[in-house]
C-alpha cells in the first residue's frame, strides 16, 4: 500500500521571507554528477524511499543521491520547509531538491517546479518552498503538468514516485524548465513567522522542536540587537554563547548552528523541562539591573 496523505491542515498565507541571502550562478555544466536531496515524511520503515530513489537512478543513474529528513512529522509541510530552509545552503549550485511531504495527494493541488537561489526544487505547490519565493521576484516557476515526464500510469496515493521523481530526475539531466509546464506566478506560501521589535523587547515565536527538545525560534541572531534575555514561559533566560555555558539541566537560550534563537537545556530536553511547543511565545531584551 502506497504512503496516502489524507488529511491536511491549512496555514495562513503571508508573504515569504527573503531568498537565501547567498546568491549563486545557476550551472549544470554537461558531466558534472547532480546533486537531487530528497524530504520526506515516508520514514524509513516502509519502501517507499527507495522506490523513489530506484525511480530517479533508472532514468539518471549518474546522480548523487543525499537525504536530507525522512523524519518529517507526517503531513507537517511547515517543518518540512524549515528543514530545507536550513539545508538547502550547504549545497553546490544546481543542486535539486525533491520535497514529498504531500497531504494533498490526488486532490486539485498542483505540482510544481521552482529554480531559485541557483538550484532547482521540485514538489507539491501546497508551502513547502516557502523560504526560497520571496517577494522580489528572483525565482521562477513552472506548474509541473507535462506528461512526458511521469510514470504511465500515476497512482493517486503516490506522486512521489509516479510524478516529482522522474521530475526531479528529467531536471538533473538538464531538461529546460519550460518543457515541465506553464508559468506559475502564484505558488502556496506559508505564513512564515517572524521577530518583531515593539518599545525595548523582541517578539518571537517557536517554530520547531529539535530531536533534543531544544526550541527553535523565529527570532534570528541578527534581530537581537544586544538583547541578552529571553523571557519564556513565565520565566526568565539569560542568552549564552553555547550549551557547555549552561549548568547541567539548566535552561538558557543560544544562538543555534541554523542561525536562529532557540531554547535549549543542557543535556535535557527544553520542551519537556518548560511543557511548551510549536506557537509558544518568545521574547529577547536586555537585561534590567536592579
């Protein structure tokens, strides 16, 4: 039985954030190997992974395949494009990126292509790139409706395999984006949080709990401005320069690897020590001498 996303929960559209901060020249110079990353919310347990995978090699076998998450919370597109968000600029230009975490399979939602910030992303249009349109315009778009690129028969329950992977694969091998479909000028976007600064404090919000329970924050490193307190949860933090500057179990926040404020506790779990989660309020300022 193919993975079948059934249910979906719907976000507030907003406007994305800006692209990657560092642009590249797109290239896909002829025998270069490719780079296709793959996202998923599969798990490893069933197949389907590597049925996505055997699908991509038997049309371009000279591709490198690398894992990015098959541990995305089942039809959780928002943390599925965070995890991209934090990968995607560690990656060569030209670089593809297949993203099937899709719980609008088989129903009206479209398929798309995206290049963007010098490499090419291929999945569902339900949010999932949301951190690489940004409002300046500097991607483009094409609906992914061609069906020379897609398995004979497609199965509802299964376009990872039967749709975005021989997609992905055509891309790597340098098809033109233009033969994938028409022009989409008004791909999905998520509401993507953001800090906001109101009088001396910092506003923020935590977007995503880390396989250690740290929290990770919408607040960034470069909208502290000096604060060095972070009020959550009725209690007040002091910021720290890493994890081994917390007592052991204390809690404190830091700025993570992803550049982005998150709660941590050392060698404990943050979420489980504060009973917090996803949409819990975070706020940063400097700290009051008494």
């Amino acid at each position: 039985m193919a993975p079948s996303h059934a249910s979906s929960r719907k976000r507030q559209v907003a406007p994305a954030k800006p692209a990657l901060e560092r642009r590249r020249v797109m290239t896909r110079e002829a025998g270069i190997a490719r780079i296709i990353t793959l996202t998923t919310d599969f798990g490893l347990r069933d197949p389907w992974v590597g049925v996505i995978k055997g699908v991509i090699l038997g049309i371009a076998p000279e591709v490198r395949l690398v894992d990015i998450s098959h541990d995305i919370a089942p039809h959780d597109v928002f943390e599925a494009a965070l995890a991209l968000e934090a990968a995607v600029p560690f990656f060569p230009a030209g670089a593809v990126h297949l993203a099937v975490v899709d719980p609008g399979v088989g129903s009206s939602r479209r398929a798309m292509i995206v290049a963007a910030a010098g490499q090419w992303f291929v999945g569902p249009d339900n949010g999932v790139f949301t951190p690489f349109l940004d409002d300046a315009g500097s991607w483009r778009a094409v609906e992914l409706s061609a069906t020379w690129c897609r398995a004979a028969e497609v199965s509802q329950t299964f376009h990872g395999r039967d749709v975005f992977a021989p997609a992905a694969a055509h891309v790597a091998r340098a098809a033109a984006l233009e033969r994938f479909g028409p022009e989409l000028r008004d791909p999905v976007r998520l509401r993507w949080p953001v800090a906001l600064r109101r009088g001396g404090a910092l506003h923020g919000e935590v977007v995503h709990l880390d396989r250690f329970g740290n929290l990770i924050t919408s607040i960034r490193a470069t909208d502290l401005s000096g604060d060095d307190v972070v009020d959550v949860s009725g209690r007040e933090l002091r910021i720290v320069r890493t994890y081994s500057d917390l007592p052991p179990g204390a809690t404190g926040g830091l700025i993570g690897s992803g550049g982005r404020l998150e709660i941590s506790a050392r060698e404990q779990s943050a979420a489980r020590s504060l009973g917090i989660g996803r949409g819990a309020t975070v706020t940063t300022r400097r700290h009051r001498e008494t």
